[in-house]
C-alpha cells in the first residue's frame, strides 16, 4: 500500500468541497468548507489543512491536487474580462457583431442582444485570403498585420483573437500573424483560433477564439497565485485542473487554453456517474443533479459518458468538446407563480440563496419548490442541514396562501400541485435528453444527486417508466468524488473534408502528426509512456449531410480493411440515432479527432466497512396523494439491511429522499441507497 | 362531468408540448436535406378534434399560426371527421385548399382514444423542391400556380397504416431532388407516429376526459390572456398603409391597408382598401394573412401568453375577396413572404397609434430569398441557396438590433466557410452597413451587405427581395431605415443594380454579386437622442457622421 495522497477540490459558490484518497489506508473522506470567492486558493488551502488535521494524513504525502474552478466561466458570465481585440480577414470584421442571426424568443418585439465582448471598433482586417482547400488566393501582407497591430496598441487591448477565413484548413497565416503580434505587442495575449479550435464555421471558432484569449489573461494569474499560495504553504504537488471533456489538464495549458474550462462544471458529475455505471454494473444512467436553481441531466450509455463537440455560455458559442448536459432553470429554490391566464408556472426565477425560500426566514416570500416539499411534510423542520438550519413552515404557509386563492385550492394543494408540476418539469426535460439520442427511458436507471433531486427522484422515475433510482454516498460532494478519479485529456482535431474511401494514407499522416502532437503535450505533463493511451474517432456523416457522427477508430489503423470498418460502424450509429441508414451512399468524413489520455497514478481504495445494524426509524406526519400519514423517516446512516418501503423518507445530513408508495429502498453492498419499483 | 383542476391541466399541458417536442426531434433526427437540418424550416403541433392547434414546437411563427387553419379545412371541406381512420394519413400543400406555397407539404393524422377521435398531429416541413419554373420553386416569372411546382391537393397518403405508394410516386416524378424529397416525407410519416404514442401515453397516464378537458382548458386559458390584452387598448380605431414595391412583373406599389378597431375584448382588422391580387407570385391567400396577422397581434400584446389557437378567437380577420390579401385560385403565391411580411408591419404600424411605447419601428420585412444555380464541369448541377436578413426596428427601450432574423421568419445564416466549401463562390465580404438604420431617439438596427464572386464559367442568379423603394418606416419621429439593393460588378469593372425580384440572370467567372439589406426604421425624435449613444455609434461604426 502507498501513502501518496490524491486530493479533488470542488469550488462552488458558496462551498468548497474536497475528497480525499489516501493511499496509506485507502479511505476515501469527504469535506467541505467555505468558499472564498475573492481568492478561490484561499479556501482551497486551508480546506486541504483543515481535511488533513480532521483525516489525519501528511500534507508532505500530497502527490496531486485536482482542482474544478469557476473561475473562466464566472469572468465571462460576469463580463469581468480584460479588453480585446480581433484580428480577421480583411472584409470579415463584422463577424462577431453577426454571428448567426437566430433569435430565441420567437414573440419577443423589443429585439436588444447583448453586445459583443469585443467592440466592434477593436476588430482589425489584415490582407490575406486562404480557399477551403487550404490553398493561398491572397498572401499575408504583413505590413497590415503590423498596422493592426500600432492600432491595437493604441486602443490599449490586452488579448488579441486571430481568426482567419479557412485557417482550419492552413493555418500558416494565422501563425506567421500572430508571431508578428507577438514581436509587436510583448505583454499581450495571443489566440489563435488554428490552435483552439481547428473546426469548419467561421462565427463559431471565432467565439471560441475570443473566448480563450479573453480569459488568457484571468486563467494565467489565477494559476500564478495558486502556484505560489501553495509553495508558501509548501504543497508544492501537481496541480491540475478540470476541463469541460471530463478530464483534467496542467496549469501551464489550462492558462493557454482557458476556454477549455469554460463548461467544466458537469465534468465532475459526469466522472462520478461514469464511475458508479461501473461499480453498480448499470451501464446506462441518466444522472440528474439537482441543486437550488438548476436541474442538469447527463447521460452515460454503454459506460461512456455523452460527450459533444460545441455548447454555449451566456449565449456565446463555444466549440470544443465537453460532456454534454441539458439544462433547466428548475431547482428547490424554484418560485411557483400564477400566472394571469390561471396556470401554475414554476420558475424560471428562482429565490437563490438569498433570499430563499420562504421557509428559510431569511425574508423570502414566494412560495418555492422547498417550501412546497416543507409543507407536505417530505423535508424535517428540524433537521434540514444536519440540523445547522430550521426550517419555518409557517412561513411556508404563508407563502402558498396567495396561490391557494388564486387557484381555489387549499394550501396542501397547491404544495402538491407544485410538486406535480415541478415533476413533469423533470421527467419532460430527461425523456426529451433521451430521445433526441436515439435513446428510450426503458432501458436505464436515474441516479440522483445533488441537495433537492432527493424528494422528486422516485416519482420522476414513475413519470418516465423507470424502475431504479440510485441515490449515491455522499450526494452533496458527488462532483469532487468524480474529479478525484478523473485523468488528463488532451483533445486534438484536423478537419478533412472529403470522401472517406480512398482517404487512407492522408488519415494515417493526421494521425502521425496528432500523435506527435500529443506526446509534446503528455511530455509537458510528465505522463510515463505506460500512462500514455491514444483513442482516435472520425466525424463522418452522408455526403451532402449537414450533421456529423463521432465514429470510434481501433489504434490508428486507415488501411482499406479498417476504412470499410468503420464506414460499417458509421452507418449503424446512424441507425441508432437517425433510425435510418444508406449503407450504399459515399462517406465523408469532416475531423478526424484524438483523445489523448494520460493516466494519473491512484491509490486503490479499500471496500467499504460492514454495514451497521439498523436503527429504527421515527416517524412522522406526510401529505401522501392527498391524504396524511404517519410515515417512517430513517436515518441514512441507520438503515443497515433494512428496507424503507414507501411511503418512507431517508434522510442524510445535507438531503433528504422521499421514496412513494410502490417503491422500496435499501443499501446496496456499493454503499447506494437504491430505490426499487415495485412490479 | 367534474372539471379537473389547474394541476392536472399544467401537467398534461406540458406532456402535450413534450409530443410537440417529440414530432420536432424525430425530424430533425430523420429529414435529409440541408434546408431541413441546417436552416430548420419545419414545424409540428398537436390538435384537438376540431382541428385546434394546442401545443406546439416553437421555431417558426408563419408555420404554427397556420397548421390549424388547414386542418380546420381540411375537416370542413374535404375529410369531416368521422372519415378518418386509425392510421389514416392527410397530405396537402395546396394554398387553395388551407396550405401555406406549394413547398410547404403539411401532413396529419388522428389520434384515438378507443374509438373515439380525440385529436390530430401535424408536421409542416418546407421541402427543398417542388418542381415548377425555378430550381427551389421560387419563380419569379410565374403567373398562375400551375407554374410554381406539383399541387397535391388533400389526399390520404396513408389508409389504416398502410402508406399509398402511388402519390409518393407521382409526387417523387415532379421534384427535382427526389430522394430528399422522399427523405423528409418518410420523416414527416415518423413524427406522426411518435405524436400518436405520445399523446396515446398521455392517455394512457391521465386518462380520456381528463386529456379532453385540459384541452379546452389550455385553449380557453390563452383566449382569456389574449382578451385581456385585448381589453386594455384604447377604445378608438387606427388605420396604416404599407406599400410594397412590386410584384417583379408588373407595376407597383402594391397597396396594403389596415384598419384596426377594438370591440369589447375582440378586435377587428380590416384589410378594405387594400391592392387586388397581382399577377406576379408575391400574392397572400386569407390563410397566409390570417397568419400574419396573428403573429403580431400576439408579439404586440401577448408575447407571454402560450401560443394556441384559443389565442386567435377574439381576432376577426376581414379581407377582401380577389385581393392581394385574399387571392383566388389560380394567383401565384410562392413569393407570398414579400406581402406577408409587412402585413405584419401594417399591423404593428396600427397598433403603434394606439399604444404607441409597445410598439418598435419597422424591420427590413423581407426573407431576402437568393438562389445561385451553377452547372460543373461534370454536368453536375448546383444551387446555392440562402436566405438574408436585415435590421430590427429601433423601440422605446432602446435600439433595433442588427443584422437579426425577425419578425415573421426565423432562420440562421449559413457560414462562409460551409458554403465556399460547398459551391463555386467566394466571398469578399461579409459585414454591417453603417449609417443603414433609421436615426431617432432609438435608432433602428443596421442591415448587413455579403457579396460573393462566382469562379464557375457560368451561373444563373434569381432573387426574390423587397424594400427598393419603400425603406422600413420610423416611429414617433424616428427616421426610415435604409433601401435594399442587389449589384453585380462585373470582372472589367463595370457593374449593374438589378431589380428586387428576378430570376434567370447570367452570370459569369469572376463576376461579383453584392447584396445590401435595409436597416429599421428609428424610434422618436432624433433630437432626443443621448449625446453618449451618438458619440458611442460614431466610435464603433455604426454611423460615419
């Protein structure tokens, strides 16, 4: 047994949370601790000193910390970003001011999109022009890349976007640019879009490209003042840090490629839930995480995560590969309304923190998701929190009372009309996820986590016809227990565009520069050759298609045979998900893509002790379909080999879950709750 | 019968939007061509027995608003309802017969609970050829419909389940792209059933009345919003003419008058005094402006209120029969967007006199349709296909946005790169057109200028725009937007301006062609606009002086 230490620390708003493996004794610990938004590293250091007094272990035996920041994503939702500039073809500086034309809000009248992060009078054209062969039209002409650049100066920008017309396809204009840029304006940072985003579409790369350069300049002094706050406090270890595909990367890449970051939020829950699909043998989850504000569904099929190659922040494209997530804005602090028409609309606003639900007297007075559960009796006046809070019902009450009139119903009515319809709110958005995946609700099981998924989960599994929900260890810091056993991802792409048959030969020298490429990367990580794993995919699609499959590719292997395979793979993902194949039209490929994987050493954690005997539960008064009951509330940590069976609640520290009627809950040996239909 | 509550309905409100939703995906999952996939033209909703629309996939607002009008003909004039059987599908994209233009096909079928018809769903998709004068049956030069591609009048495609080879066949023969064609029909076929199971299910969770129920409740909770709105305008009439350029053919301007009268909690739009129907395509059957008028009517007033036809209840639409608004078979009307567009803008620019701080300035009002047909070395033909946009009206909470797709369509731009990868064009700009929106308080959006060089030997450009006479108004003193106008600069040099609406113009290597679209019009007294706001268009471009 080792005594390395592998440390994730998960930053949230208002906790840092942080799990802990130590290799002496292969316990895993979780913690949490305050946040300090001001300087993030500031919490993380003293909740690693804190975890290590409380667990024991030797800060010294500290082998690597892996850190999942907000950090990009907060600067841009903020706009607290430096000022820049872009750099395009000449002709094309309207490109970011354009973008793609789609409105959102069919009906809306009063039309004022946000304007874009970089003004329009900071976007300089430069004389160049490449084809979408790749081939030259128009030379660079340098000295308008100097112009650009006095101008630049002169407009005071600290971070320059490059991005060129075709550049996907030959990016030497964009290099010879941006070394021009370099030697003009030291000090300054330098995106390229050839080396963020080597991807077709010129408003889409272009975003990505602003975004990076953008958040260069954040990334890189928050990296610096982590670096040097943890050799002051002599945890000098590796650092990394978590990135929207679900693995992690150097500090030294992550202030390079900080849009990588962007959407890293899901990556942790992601991780986990992909972990679980293994430790529970349930290869398809659906993973719900439900918090204050938001509802987020991910799913893993076949033990893999769902992963896509674009997503959005405030709006703004972003097209890099990241784990992909529905959204939607319905959380326990979710405000139910009436509307004049006399429906009963939950959210999109939501009481956040503060000031919460009404329940919380903290001066909330609309009726929330939680208040709504409180009233029903589904959560324990006394023991929310771990009993740090107490809740006030009557406050609750108070709050429905305008609703209950408006609707004619009493209080309790409105409480579970509120969860009626907070519930078709969840199982409409995970049967939508499925589906548009090729994907039925049959054939998985919903694992739930975060605070307030815990009382909807079970009927929401009705709603969808599944029959087990799994409520995992330690729910509240799940995110930070994925982070813990996430690896370094690199991802790489050349965009082709052409016939896939015949394409052999030029695949094979993508590939053998990709690879080169990575082994620069893994180098820089100091990944051992053992640790190295490369996996390759071809985006292919029908010839004339708009829309592009991921399709797997064994090794590196293009040699006629592997080429045939892989078309035949394609067209059976295409079944799957288009319900159609042509197995006699041309393949064409777009990207060939390469997931460049260094693993990270990891202690082996022990199994879990023998479970406690039970203790019984209390029980207590619950509004069950319409009627009151006395209803037995265990303990988590008392269930031992009981089984709860519904109408029951298990309640654990920082959640509570409510399993209905027809429905019996136990431990599983993993240590998951799991909830059970009854046939 | 014991009504059910405002619970139960919102649960199987969100159901019924989820089959809309379902429909929408299985096309978007199965549908082949690129107008389909890439520019999202397609729309599907679910109905009740009647033929009202009560939920839908929100994309498109000229789609949506008219679905239930040709269901509703359907069943009044062609199939009543105790016709349809359980798998019976309907097909139609006949304006004659409640269609939109003849590229839109409509498909629908019944849903049962046991024995009894308790509703429909519909797909609507725009289909990327249906024959006639022009590839992507946009002919300019057309005069009667019989030019402007196959009609398919209503016909059941499928009896019991079982799909009616013949009309796929007779359909197939005169299109230009049939296996596209096939392609996004097969997926209209497959929404339908996903529609069917998942309204069945509803059924199955919540049962038959309650399902009926909420129905009228969903439809009767959004007419009670609409009056609502309705009720709070001002008791007096208002009356606003629009005037569009031409028909592409014959003289113009074409003349579109509206007289808007509140009674009670319903309104009255009149469209008395308005030009006859002209002969070329750019006519609007009652349909087509019955739906215009309800997407501003509900943009104006009731944004917020759910999109149902309980909606259109309280508004009477009076059109003149044979006129420009109300053609008559067989007008041309495949070009109908160039009328439909500002009979919302006549709309809203009456409704601006009664509540005039609700109200933007005009936008461009023009899908600026192009088509660019090349033929390869090969013999391969191409046609590069796009649609632009312009600028927004400026409002009284601030200025029009630009370069924005509004109104009536929704679509996004295709990129650059995706074309020029595609075609044999390349582009030498891509930008905003300053000084383009109307100056006021709030000044209007900018419109955008692309312009391309063709490096095929030769090409074959046809267009179908508007507003190169009749900029997008202002507001409450603001200023109109500006014109919009299509060059092409020749390789020597020289270059010629065409007219809005052609098709069939030559092109050759090297020529280019620039498109310029109007900016909106301003919103209130230029002299009340804010020092900042000047200096600040001034600094970014937006203006040059």
């Amino acid at each position: 047994m080792t005594t390395s230490v592998r440390i994730a620390v998960d930053i949230g708003g208002t906790f840092t949370d942080i799990e802990v493996l130590d290799g002496a004794t292969g316990l895993v610990h979780q913690f949490k601790t305050p946040s300090t938004p001001r300087d993030p590293s500031v919490g993380l250091i003293e909740g690693i000193r804190q975890a290590s007094r409380k667990f024991g272990f030797d800060t010294a035996h500290i082998e690597q910390i892996l850190h999942g920041t907000t950090i990009a994503t907060n600067a841009v939702l903020e706009r607290k970003l430096p000022d820049g500039a872009v750099l395009t073809t000449a002709g094309f500086e309207d490109v970011l001011a354009i973008g793609r034309h789609g409105r959102r809000d069919v009906y809306a009248i009063t039309l004022s999109p946000p304007p874009p992060l970089i003004p329009r009078r900071h976007a300089f054209g430069v004389v160049e022009r490449v084809r979408a062969d790749g081939s030259v039209e128009t030379a660079l002409d340098e000295a308008s890349v100097r112009a650009a650049a006095a101008r630049i100066r002169e407009a005071g920008a600290s971070a320059v976007a490059v991005c060129f017309l075709h550049a996907y396809a030959n990016p030497a204009h964009e290099r010879r640019a941006g070394a021009i840029l370099a030697e003009e304006l030291p000090g300054v940072a330098i995106s390229l879009s050839s080396d963020i985003s080597l991807e077709i579409r010129e408003y889409e790369r272009l975003s990505t490209t602003v975004l990076n350069a953008l958040l260069m300049p954040v990334v890189s002094v928050y990296a610096a003042s982590l670096e040097s706050r943890l050799r002051e406090a002599d945890l000098t270890r590796q650092i990394y840090l978590v990135q929207s595909n679900g693995g992690v990367s150097g500090l030294a890449k992550a202030a390079r490629e900080p849009a990588r970051l962007l959407l890293s939020g899901p990556s942790g829950g992601a991780a986990a839930a992909r972990r679980l699909a293994a430790a529970l043998d349930e290869p398809n989850l659906i993973a719900v995480d439900m918090g204050g504000t938001s509802f987020d569904i991910s799913v893993v099929h076949q033990g893999a995560v769902a992963t896509v190659n674009e997503g959005e922040i405030d709006g703004l494209p972003v097209r890099l590969p990241m784990v992909e997530m529905r959204t939607i804005g319905a959380g326990g602090g979710s405000i139910a309304w009436v509307d004049n028409g006399g429906r009963l609309r939950i959210g999109p606003h939501s009481a956040g923190a503060l000031p919460g639900p009404a329940c919380y007297g903290r001066g909330g007075l609309e009726l929330t998701v939680t208040d709504a559960n409180l009233i029903l009796g589904r959560l324990d006046a006394k023991a929310f929190m771990g009993g740090a809070m107490t809740l006030d019902r009557d406050k609750a009450v108070a709050a429905a009372a305008p609703l209950a009139r408006a609707l004619g119903l009493s209080v309790e009515e409105v409480a579970a009309g509120v969860i009626a319809v907070i519930n078709s709110n969840l199982s409409t958005a995970i049967r939508l996820s499925l589906f548009e995946k090729g994907l039925d609700p049959d054939d998985f099981a919903l694992l739930s986590f975060g605070g307030a998924g815990g009382v909807h989960a079970c009927e929401v599994a009705d709603d969808l016809g599944v029959n087990r929900v799994i409520f995992p260890e330690h729910a509240s810091t799940l995110s930070a227990w994925g982070i813990l056993w996430s690896d370094i991802t690199h991802d790489l792409t050349t965009t082709d565009i052409g016939p896939l048959e015949g394409a052999g030969e030029k695949l094979a020298r993508h590939a053998a520069r990709m690879t080169a490429e990575a082994e620069r990367l893994f180098a820089e990580d100091g990944t051992p050759e053992a640790a190295r794993e490369l996996r390759f995919s071809l985006d292919l699609r029908y010839a004339g298609q708009a829309f592009d499959l991921p399709v797997p590719v064994d090794g590196a292997d293009f040699s006629p045979s592997a080429l045939a395979e892989i078309a035949r793979r394609f067209h059976a993902v295409h079944r799957q998900r288009f319900s159609y194949d042509e197995p006699h039209t041309a393949v064409e490929m777009v990207a060939l893509r390469l997931a460049a994987i260094g693993r990270l050493p990891k202690p082996v954690p022990s199994p879990g002790t023998s479970r406690p005997a039970g203790t019984a539960p209390m029980m207590r008064p619950v509004h069950v379909d319409g009627r009151v009951q006395d209803v037995a509330v265990f303990d988590r940590g008392g269930l031992g080999d009981q089984v709860a069976r519904g109408p029951a609640i298990v309640s654990e520290t920082y959640t509570s879950s409510y399993i209905p009627p027809g429905w019996n809950a136990a431990i599983a040996s993993s240590g998951a709750l799991i909830a059970r239909r009854l046939a | 019968m014991e009504t059910i509550g405002p619970v139960r309905v919102e649960v199987i409100r969100n159901a019924l939007v989820a089959a809309a939703e379902e429909m929408s995906l299985t096309i978007w999952r199965t549908s082949r061509s690129t107008v389909v996939r890439e520019i999202l033209d397609y729309s599907t909703a679910v109905f009740d027995s009647r033929g009202q629309n009560i939920a839908q996939s929100a994309r498109i607002p000229v789609h949506l608003n008219s679905m239930s009008a040709c269901l509703e003909t359907l069943l009044s004039a062609h199939f009543p309802l105790d016709g349809w059987q359980d798998g019976d599908i309907v097909i139609t994209n006949d304006p004659y017969s409640g269609g939109q233009h003849l590229p839109d096909i409509m498909t629908f079928r019944p849903v049962f609970a046991g024995e009894t018809r308790i509703g429909f769903v519909g797909t609507l998709c725009h289909h990327v050829d249906v024959g006639g004068g022009a590839a992507g049956s946009y002919y300019a030069g057309a005069r009667e419909i019989f030019q402007e591609g196959i009609r398919i009048p209503p016909l059941k495609l499928a009896e019991r389940g079982v799909v009616n080879e013949a009309i796929l066949k007779m359909v197939l023969a005169n299109v230009r792209q049939p296996d596209e064609t096939s392609g996004d029909l097969q997926a209209q076929i497959a929404a339908l059933g996903i529609g069917v199971g998942a309204v069945q299910r509803i059924i199955h969770r919540y049962g038959t009345p309650d399902l009926m129920q909420a129905m009228q409740a969903i439809l009767e909770g959004s007419e009670r919003m609409m009056r609502a709105a309705i009720a709070s305008l001002p008791d007096r009439t208002a009356h606003f003419v629009e005037l569009v350029d031409d028909d592409g053919q014959t003289e113009g301007p074409i003349r579109l008058s509206v007289r808007i009268e509140r009674q009670g909690d319903g309104i009255v739009i009149d469209f008395d005094g308005s030009s006859p129907q002209v002969q070329g395509p750019v006519n609007n059957t009652r349909a087509m402006t019955c739906s215009a008028v309800y997407y501003a009517v509900l943009a104006a007033l009731g944004a917020e209120i759910p999109a149902n036809s309980g909606c259109y209840r309280p508004i009477t639409v009076r059109v003149p029969p044979g006129s420009v608004v109300d053609a008559q078979f067989p007008a041309p009307v495949t070009g109908r967007m160039v009328v439909n567009h500002r009979i919302a803008t006549a709309v809203f620019g009456a409704l601006a006199q009664l509540i005039p701080a609700r109200i933007p300035a005009a936008y461009y009002a023009i899908s600026y349709v192009y088509a660019l047909a090349t033929v390869e070395a090969t013999g391969r033909r191409r046609v590069y296909f796009d649609i632009e946009v312009g600028g927004w009206g400026g409002h009284a909470g601030g200025d029009g946005a630009s370069a924005l797709s509004c109104g009536l369509h929704n679509n996004t731009n295709a990129p650059i790169e995706m074309v020029e990868a595609r075609y044999p064009v390349t582009f030498t700009h891509y930008g905003l057109i300053p000084d383009s929106g109307g100056d006021g308080q709030h000044r209007g959006g900018l419109g955008l200028s692309r312009a391309f060089r063709l490096d095929a030997d030769n090409g074959s450009l046809s267009t179908n725009f508007e507003r190169f006479r009749h900029p997008p108004y202002g507001l409450a003193g603001g200023k109109p937007g500006s014109l919009s106008r299509t060059t092409i600069t020749r390789a020597d040099g020289t270059s010629i301006s065409l007219a809005s609406k052609v098709s069939g113009i030559a092109m050759q290597r090297g020529d280019v062609l620039t498109i310029e679209t109007s900016g909106g019009g301003g919103w209130g007294d230029p002299a009340e606009r804010a020092e900042e706001a000047r200096s600040r268009d001034l600094a970014e471009g937006y203006v040059t002086r």
